[in-house]
C-alpha cells in the first residue's frame, strides 16, 4: 500500500520516465570537473534547467562541468526525463534527499525489490546490515556514485556511473570559524550526531516532552553502532538470571575499572554498571531482545548480551532505533554536518551552526545541545598525532568516525580526558576493514600464530591479545573453530559471505589451505581440548570459559590482525552527562554521551561496554537535556 502511495505520489510529479526495476546500467560517464561552491539547486536554476527535459543543450552543459546538469548513467540517456520528477516543482532538495529517495523507489523499486534485480553472486549491496537507506546514500544525481560499503569493505561491485570512491566525511571545522547565517530554526534539544547514542538520546529527550533535532553529517544515519558486532554488557538483567548467571553490578564495576587499568573515572562507571540492567530492560521496552548471553573478554562472567542466535547486535539495535524514530516522527536530518557551535558571551552552548548539503549554512538555536558525534578511529592523521605508533593500521570504524565533534566542543572550551588511550581490536580480518567479533573467541574459537600454536588466553582483555598478536611472526593470527562453534554464532556464516574464512573436512586439511604446520595444529588443539577436559590452561584462560572443545569438522581458520577500533578519550563529562569545561565546570545546556566523551574506558575499554554507554548515557544526557530545555 504504502509503496503505491509513494508511485502515485511520484507520478503526480511530472515525471522522470520510470523504467520501474530496471537494473541500474553500467554506463560510464563523462569525467566530471571541479563542482561550483554554490549549491545544486542555485546552479541548477542557473543552469536554466531545473524545468527542462534533459537536452542535448543540458548534456552540453553537463560535458562542459556544470555539476547540475550531470546526471547519473542511467537518466542522462532518458530523453524524457524531466528534473522536477526528482526535485518536485520548487526544485529543492531537502538535505535528507527524502523526496528525491521516495522518487528512486517509486522507479526502482525499494531496497528489497532492487535486491532480486541487481543480485550478482554472493554480495548484495542491496541488502546489507545497514538496513533501510537512501539509494541516494550510494548513487548520485549530480555526482558520481560511490559504493558506500568499499567504505569497510573491498567488495568488486560494480555501480552505474562509475565511482567507487571512499566516503571519509572528516570537516574541517577551522574553516568555519566565523560562520553564521540568518536563517534561524529554533528549537529545545539539538542533538550532533545520528549513531546509538544520538538516536537515543533524541528519543529520550522527546519522550521528556521536549522538541528535538537529530543532525548527522553522513548519508546513513548509524555511526559505529551500525557496525558493533559482539553485544551488550549489562549485569543482573533477566536474561542473566534465568541463566542462574551470578553476575553483579559491583562485579561489571570491578571488571570494567580492571580492564580500564583503574583510570577511568569510578563516577562514571558505577552510572554504567548500575544503570545496565535498566537500560537494557529500556531496549526491551523498545522492541529488542538480547537474550543469548555470552562471554566477552576481561569479564568475570557471561554478561555479553546479544540477539537470539548470535546476529551482529549494532545494526540489530540501530534498525529497531531508526523504526521507533519514524514512528515518534523525530526529525532526523543526514548530510547535516554541525561546523560550528553557538556560544554566548557567558560560555553558555546555544545552538550550531549546520551546513546541510543542500541548504547551505543555517542556525539552529536551542535550549540544549547534546553531542553525539562519536570517536575518531577512521581519522588516521589524528590516530597517529596521538600514537605515532599506529601509523598505516587499519580501522575497524565506518567512515564518519573523524572525530569534528572534539573540534566543535573545544570552541566551547570543552576539556578533554585521555586522548591518547586509543583501543586496537585483536581481531580485524586481514585484507579488510571487517571486524572478527570478540563474540568468536567468546564462544570457544582459538587463537594460533603462523607455527600453528597458541600463545595468548583469547578472552583476555583487548590491549593484551592485540600486544601478543603484534609479537608472533607475520604479526597476524588464525583464529581455529569447529563447527559446533561455528553454529552457535551465525555472524560466523556472514565471514563465509564475505570470503574472509577458510574451511576444510579435517584438521590436517586446514593447516595446508592455511600454510601452517599440521602437526603442530593438531597437537594445539589435543592440548586445548585436553584443557577443557581438566579447567587448566598453560595461558591461564579462566575455567569458565574452557567451555568448548574445538573436535567436529568441517575445521575453520580465519585470518586476523589488530586493527584501530576505539578512542576511549573525549570530552569530560560529569554523571549528568554534561560536558565539562577547563575550569572543571558544567558547560551550560552542553551534554555528550557515547564515544566522543572520555572517562568512562581508561586506557582500555571492554567489549560489550559501548553499546552499554551508548544506552545509558545517552538516556541521561536526552533527559537531562530536555529538563535543561523547560528550566
Ligand atoms: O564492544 C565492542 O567493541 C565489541 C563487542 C566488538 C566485538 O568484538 O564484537
């Protein structure tokens, strides 16, 4: 029904010529110069031809590098197409793209329907974790179209009009140092940044009664939390107790100031430890259920909470996050980078300045700002100006994780706590940007170097397993199951799909497809499997988690290096969320909540604590924010 709606909307529209679900054409396009600063529709008017049929006249200008005039592959040979199809009479854009995407289903078909025409082997980029997204996300109208999974992936797909360019969105938030404008929005909660946090915050804040604006600078709203694969901490939930799991806050607290090498701040902790349980009842409340329980490293107990059959639990929660969002009808604006906040005379945060891609700069003011901008694992500049030894590693983190939202904050003298301490993950897939969840190791997988033999407990804490891989030859590793273990975590069939595992009907057989000596694996994992037997390891892996032998066949391997996965340090905030400046005071109407704020990790963060954070700071910094609003 709804997807009549939308073609009968379409259709009133004068029309592009719909070839409904044809499959896009892989026509190359004419090399495109330099883009003109103003934006698409200015130019568009410019250009004279936001009314026209695409002409020989509007092809000319297309050739001659007017950004207007280019059009995707498929429409510039649609001699009937007629721009207002996309761009509605006015012929603006809103910087979601939400009409010019209702035009692409309305044409193509959505995201399901493309999915059965442009299947080609294995990958389907029309069906992927990130769920429901704009065609606009990876095709251009007026720009080559760019494959949005080559962001972490190196998948050889090919898109019409060429394009296959990586999307880092790092701004350049110096340059808009003095920017204004005078067009003004008001509103009373303005939040930065449309990942975990954000969603939840700006949902919190307008279940509070307070009006809000979720901006995002990406084409896909998500963040990190999109991509977090392993699952939730949380102690003394229902799930844990009907497990007969003797798990306590007191004990995630413990752990987590452990695993954090005790420098995290305990304020902060104990909000994350005691909060879990109720933020993970909250999620309940919201629709999603992390009811298999598992390990995670440097946990004394099973508290790892993810969805039923092991699925990845980032783009599990962030679906179900972008559904409650249309539902409550949240305004959340993409391709909205904030470039500047207001600050008043006082020092108190007003507002931002957004420049959306569409739009151009506008101001909205607020009555409180919420940062959620994430971390800046996908900037290597600013990785490496931390730790030079990080230089040339790989990340595990979606392309907007470029860290502006420290730059944002430092206008507002926003103070900073321990930047240096950046987590590298043991296990990101050689060759790729796909992170090998902890959940593998955590549900029995073992770990070899190049000779075929263990040399580190698996489920220690990530800084530790990441140093020893670093120290075997080659400094990358195998990680060994079986297929028992290979059952109890489905994401482990999505690393098959991805061809980054290995599998062969016998031990002996894998150590020659993996080029490691076979006497060697065979004797490893007797011994291990011995060690399940008796609750003693030779790398003192905790009793509780010699869980599983690794005996039946088909025998798996997958090759994996450290990779950079997490910035533990941000802004300082207080247990109120709100964000702290250099004099150690509450920055008026300013709060931050998940990977852009520091304090909560210390040097090292244990998988399964962001998406814990993500959910209770980002509850309290969406209440404290909307009390703030209706002071
Ligand atoms: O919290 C994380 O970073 C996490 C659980 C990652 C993973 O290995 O799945």
């Amino acid at each position: 029904m709804k997807k009549l709606l939308l073609v009968a909307l379409f259709a009133s529209l004068s029309l592009v010529a719909c070839k409904k679900n044809q499959a896009p054409e892989e026509t190359p396009a004419p090399a495109q110069t330099a883009a003109p600063a103003e934006n698409t529709a200015q130019t568009a008017e410019k250009a004279g031809v936001l009314k026209g049929i695409i002409s020989p006249e509007n092809q000319k200008a297309y050739s001659e590098g007017q950004k207007a005039a280019y059009m995707a592959g498929t429409h510039i040979k649609d001699k009937n197409a007629d721009c207002a199809g996309c761009h509605g009479e006015t012929g603006l854009l809103d910087d979601s793209e939400t009409q010019v995407n209702e035009g692409c289903v309305g044409c193509h078909g959505d995201l399901d329907e493309m999915a059965e025409v442009t299947a080609k082997g294995e990958i389907n980029p029309h069906k992927s974790h990130l769920g429901k997204i704009n065609c606009t996300a990876c095709h251009g109208g007026h720009e080559p179209s760019a494959i949005y999974c080559n962001n972490c992936h190196s998948f050889d797909i090919k898109i019409s009009s060429e394009g296959q360019k990586p999307l880092l969105k790092k701004i350049d938030i110096e340059k808009y140092k003095n920017a204004s404008s005078d067009v003004v929005e008001n509103v009373d909660v303005l939040v930065i940044g449309a990942g975990g946090s954000g969603h939840i915050a700006a949902l919190t804040a307008k279940n509070n009664g307070a009006s809000v604006i979720l901006v995002e600078k990406m084409p896909i709203p998500g963040g990190n939390s999109q991509l977090a694969a392993g699952g939730m901490n949380a102690a003394e939930t229902i799930y844990q107790k009907a497990l007969n799991i003797p798990d306590t806050k007191e004990t995630m607290f413990q752990d987590t100031m452990k695993g954090g090498k005790n420098i995290s701040n305990p304020d902060l902790v104990k909000v994350l430890a005691d909060n879990s349980a109720g933020s993970m009842a909250w999620l309940t409340s919201i629709g999603a259920k992390l009811s298999a329980v598992n390990m995670g490293g440097g946990a004394t107990y099973k508290r790892f909470h993810a969805p039923e059959g092991g699925a990845a639990v980032g783009s599990y929660l962030v679906n179900i996050y972008k559904d409650v969002a249309e539902k409550e009808g949240l305004d959340v604006r993409l391709n909205s980078p904030a470039v500047k906040l207001i600050v008043d005379e006082t020092g108190a945060v007003k507002g931002a300045v957004i420049d959306g891609k569409h739009s151009g700069p506008y101001e909205i003011h607020a009555k409180s700002v919420v940062l959620t901008s994430g971390g800046f694992s996908a900037n290597p500049d600013r990785v490496v100006s931390y730790r030079p030894e990080y230089t040339g590693m790989t990340t595990s983190n979606q392309p907007g994780a470029t860290g502006d939202g420290l730059d944002l904050a430092k206008e507002a003298d926003a103070d900073f706590i321990d930047m240096k301490q950046i987590q590298i993950h043991p296990s990101i897939a050689v060759g790729s940007g796909t992170l090998i969840t902890e959940a593998v190791r955590g549900v029995g997988a073992i770990m070899v170097n190049h000779e075929g033999n263990r040399f580190y407990d698996e489920l220690s804490t990530r800084d530790k397993v990441s140093a020893a891989i670093l120290a075997q030859p080659g400094k990358t590793a195998y990680l060994i199951l079986d297929d028992n273990i290979r059952k109890s975590l489905n994401q482990i069939e999505g690393y098959f799909h991805l061809n980054l595992a290995k599998e062969a009907p016998t031990l002996e057989e894998l150590a020659k497809l993996i080029n490691v000596p076979a006497e060697n694996l065979v004797n490893t994992v007797k011994e291990y499997n011995k060690a399940v037997d008796t609750k003693k390891d030779k790398f003192d892996k905790k009793p509780q988690t010699l869980e599983k032998k690794v005996e039946k066949g088909p025998f798996v391997a997958i090759e994996i290096a450290p990779g950079v996965h997490y910035t533990m340090g941000g802004v300082k905030i207080n247990t109120d969320s709100q964000v702290i400046n250099s004099k150690n005071e509450p920055i008026p109407n300013f709060y931050g909540a998940g990977e852009v704020t520091g304090g909560v990790h210390g040097a090292n963060r244990l998988g399964g604590n962001s998406i814990s954070e993500t959910v209770t700071f980002g509850r309290i910094a969406g209440a404290k924010a909307a009390e703030n609003a209706a002071k």
